[in-house]
C-alpha cells in the first residue's frame, strides 16, 4: 500500500476508505492502536500473521500485545465504503474531522491531518530521508 490519501470523519465516526486502497484492503479489515498516535489498518492476512506470530510467543511476551488486540476492530464497509471507527480508536488517534490515510507497504495508517501534517514537516528532510536510507541499507 502506498499513497496519502486525505478524508473526512462524518458525525457518526465513519471514514471513507480511499478508493485506490479499497481492493487492497478487501471487504473486511482490522484497525487498531498503531505507533505515535495513529491507527494501523491491516488487511485480513496482514492480520493473521500478528495473530500466529503472537500465538507463538511465550506467555510473558504475548501479554505485551494485549492492548493492540483489545483495541482492534473488524470493519466491513458499507455499499459507500464507509466504515466506523470505534470512539475509542478516534481518540487514541486524536481523530477529529480531517483525517490522512498513509500508506505503508503491507499495511495503511490513519492520522489526524493536522499531527502528520506536522509530523511530515518536522521530519521530512532531504537530511532526514538520506540519514534514514543508509541506517536502513538502501
């Protein structure tokens, strides 16, 4: 998945899923608590392989996960493509109308427009974006 995507949240909490991710994303997904204040959304495969490898670690490891997997929800959008994003999901992300769908190779993420506006402008360098790719070998 790749792309950024702005959409707005309506009144009763649904979203849009952008259209260039819709046949990626299939017709049920799972979102969650993702890392720095946003969602993580996660097809139904990409999901399956956080549940066997959780299913694989010790006891006093899986226990780490339990707010990722207390916080997930199934959604199925509707006929529109909308679909709810559970209040305690908004929150967590700081959700309020405008929202920024990101894509992330096998997954997307949700933000607050607002957050990975500035997020994106404190952090997108050319400095950054060079330092980042050699840490990471490319």
């Amino acid at each position: 998945m790749v792309g950024k995507y702005r959409h707005t949240v309506d009144p009763k909490g649904r979203l849009f899923v952008p259209a260039k991710l819709r046949d990626e994303l299939g017709d049920a997904f799972y979102v969650t608590l993702g890392l720095d204040h946003c969602l993580s959304v996660y097809t139904e495969a990409g999901w399956q392989a956080i549940v066997e490898k959780y299913n694989a670690l010790p006891i006093s490891q899986a226990r780490k996960m339990r707010f990722l997997f207390a916080n997930a929800a199934k959604c199925e959008p509707d006929k529109q493509g909308r679909f709810l994003i559970p209040t305690e999901l908004r929150d967590y992300a700081g959700l309020k109308q405008e929202v920024t769908f990101i894509g992330q190779a096998g997954h997307a993420e949700i933000w607050d427009s607002e957050a990975y506006d500035a997020l994106e402008a404190e952090t997108l360098t050319p400095e950054s974006l060079a330092a980042v790719m050699e840490e990471l070998d490319f």
